[in-house]
C-alpha cells in the first residue's frame, strides 16, 4: 500500500506523571506490524499543571483535534465518565474508563484492565487453586482486578478486599456480590489481614506500593509464606519488593507485565479493528523492561506518522 495511503491513527494517554510510561513504543511497534502509521502522544496532566478534574477539557481538545483514541489512568479513570457519550457494560460495571474510542462524533468509554489481568494471570499461572483470594486495594486498579479475579476466565470462588479505606473496601465487595453472586466477596480490615491470609491460595497487590515512587511492601513480610501464590499489578519497577521476596520464599508469582500488555494489545484492537500478536507485544515489552533496553526495532520513526513540520 501506498505510504500516503496508509491508514493512520492519532491517539494518546491521559493521567498523571506517566513520563516512563510504555504504551507509546507498544503501540507503535504494533502498528509498524500492520503497516499502519500511528502516533501515541502522553498528554501528562502533571506537566500541563492541570487537575484531573480538566480530564474533560482534555478529551474536548482531542476530539476537536481528531483523536481516533486515548487511553485513561490515575486518577482520571473515573472523572472522565461523566464527558463521554456511552460507556461499554463492563466500563459500567467497573465505574472507571481506561480507554476512550472517539469515532463517528461520539466518545465511547472502555475498560480493558480487567481482562488484561485476567488473561495475563492464567498465561503466567495457568493451574494454580483460586478458592480464596485476598486482595490489596480497592480502587480503580483494583476493581478492574477483583472483577476479573471472579470473572470467567480467573474463576477465583472467594475473594476478601483490603484497602485501609473501610468504606471503598465495602462498596467495592458490595459491587462484586451483585455481579457474582452473595458469597464471592467480603470487605476486611487492615488489621485482619493476617487472619484472611492464613486460609488463603493467593494474594494479589492492587495497591501503588511496590511502585518506584511508593517503595516497600503493602504487606508484613512474615505474612507471605510459601504456599502462597502472589500477583502484582504494578509492572515499573517488574521486580517489586513484595514479587522479590515471594521468590526468595518460594511462591509462584505474577508480575504486572501481563496486564500491561493484554489491556494495551485490548486498546489497539479497539483504536484500530486490528487484531494485535500478543506474542510479539510480550516480546517488545521484554526488551524494553530488560536493563538498558530500547524500543523495539519495529517501533522505527518510519512507522509512526510524522510530526508537522
């Protein structure tokens, strides 16, 4: 096809110091795949010095700028609900937009956090038992994640929410019973923790500790124990502190690349109708994790749409 002939796609990412964020290399390395010309611009509400309550404004200028998609993250996620025209079930379900497809004239919310955890978790971790899970942090990660703890393909039967705000931990468990049925989730205090842990297959940490710039565990070191498996959502640094000493006591782990690649391969399908080689994002994301590593060679200028001159 004719390079001036080329489909081409504008889109971006919304939220707050996201400098080092990945999506830009992994989306144009996939569109350099299918021969698309794609330009993934951050649009840092930090450096613009705006409060994430100007999440709409933003989205306002992307549309009038010819945006074809945005992806949305901390701590837009949920004020950008109100600025769109409709909102997909399972963005509804989960009160927190992480992508927006602008097409047609109308802004349509998406959220594919969930089911990128969800298939991230049973890639890495296939066969492990999932009757009682207990999760750290109810906010919007983590309600994407306790979504997708208990949906088809993760298939966890109990899940116990700890966040050290009660009333989020509640209305989330609240949310999940409704969906899933009475049993499947409970709310617990911080202080229980230990108690919830004891019967426990696994721990997921939906939580910013662990993160470069909230370092530390979200946890007691002596409550992780070696028949436990532990899943981490935070994916810069990949080693978080907590993954670190799971391994060291033997746990099976999960690292947050998985979702990080499946709710990105999720957003390009959506920004483009094509469907992503999830392999070959695993692949980029590894060489661009790897110490010293660079965007993948696919990711070459000539790929991307050029700025104006």
């Amino acid at each position: 096809m004719n390079a001036l002939h080329q489909p081409s796609y504008l889109t971006g990412l919304i939220g707050a110091g996201i400098g080092p964020s990945l999506s830009p290399p992994l989306h144009h390395s996939e569109a350099a795949r299918h021969s698309l010309r794609l330009l993934y611009r951050i649009i840092d509400i930090d450096v613009l010095g705006a409060e994430p309550e100007e999440a709409g404004r933003l989205l306002a200028a992307a549309r009038t700028l010819g945006f074809d998609g945005l992806n949305i993250t901390h701590p837009c996620k949920q004020v950008i609900i109100e600025h769109l025209d409709a909102l997909d079930p399972e963005a509804a379900a989960l009160g927190a937009v992480n992508t927006v497809v602008l097409r047609d004239g109308r802004a349509v919310g998406y959220n594919t956090d969930s089911l990128g955890f969800a298939r991230g978790f049973v890639r890495t971790l296939p066969d492990v038992p999932r009757d009682a899970v207990v999760q750290l942090g109810a906010g919007g990660a983590g309600s994407a994640v306790a979504h997708a703890l208990l949906g088809e393909i993760v298939g966890a039967r109990r899940l116990t929410i700890v966040d050290r705000q009660a009333d989020r931990a509640r209305a989330l468990a609240a949310a999940l019973r409704r969906r899933f049925g009475e049993e499947c989730a409970v709310a617990a205090a911080p202080e229980n923790l230990a108690e919830h842990l004891e019967g426990a297959d696994g721990l997921v940490n939906a939580t910013p500790v662990g993160m470069a710039a909230h370092p530390g565990l979200p946890l007691p070191d002596a409550l992780v124990r070696e028949d436990l498996w532990v899943a981490e959502v935070v994916y810069m640094p990949l080693e978080t502190e907590l993954l670190r000493l799971a391994r060291e006591r033997g746990c099976r782990t999960v690292d947050g690349g998985g979702m990080l690649v499946y709710q990105a391969a999720e957003a390009f399908r959506l920004f483009t109708g094509r469907d992503p080689d999830i392999d070959a994002m695993f692949e980029d994301y590894h060489a661009l994790v790897a110490p010293g590593g660079v965007e993948p060679a696919a990711a070459a200028p000539a790929a991307v749409a050029p700025d104006p001159e």
